[in-house]
C-alpha cells in the first residue's frame, strides 16, 4: 500500500483587506484567499472601530 507523504508548511498573512463585501487575505507564499463576509456574520455587522487593528501572530498563539 502506498502512502503519500506531505511536508507541513508555516503560512502566514501578511495583508488582509475587508471592504463592504469581502475579506481577502494576501499570504506570505503569494497566494490570495478571499470569501465573502456573508459567511463571518460577526464581521459581516461589526463596527469598523477598530480600522487600523495590527494583529501579531506570535501574541495570538501565546494566550
């Protein structure tokens, strides 16, 4: 039986924009991900207080 092997690989953001209608996501291996805010009510209904949030990485995954 064969088995395929993956390496896991480490990809983090390093753009993220959220207009009216989406979020898109600019990755640091260049690859784009965008979906619709439709799917993340929360942000979706938000209030946009918080414009010019910086998320770093490293204190989210610490908590």
């Amino acid at each position: 039986m064969n088995t395929l092997k993956t390496k896991i690989q480490v990809v983090r953001a390093q753009n993220i924009v959220v207009t009216d209608n989406s979020i898109t996501v600019d990755l640091d291996d260049r690859r784009t991900i965008s979906a619709p805010l439709a799917w993340y009510p929360r942000l979706l209904h938000g209030k946009p207080d918080l414009e010019h949030f910086e998320s770093d990485y490293k204190t989210r995954r610490k908590r």
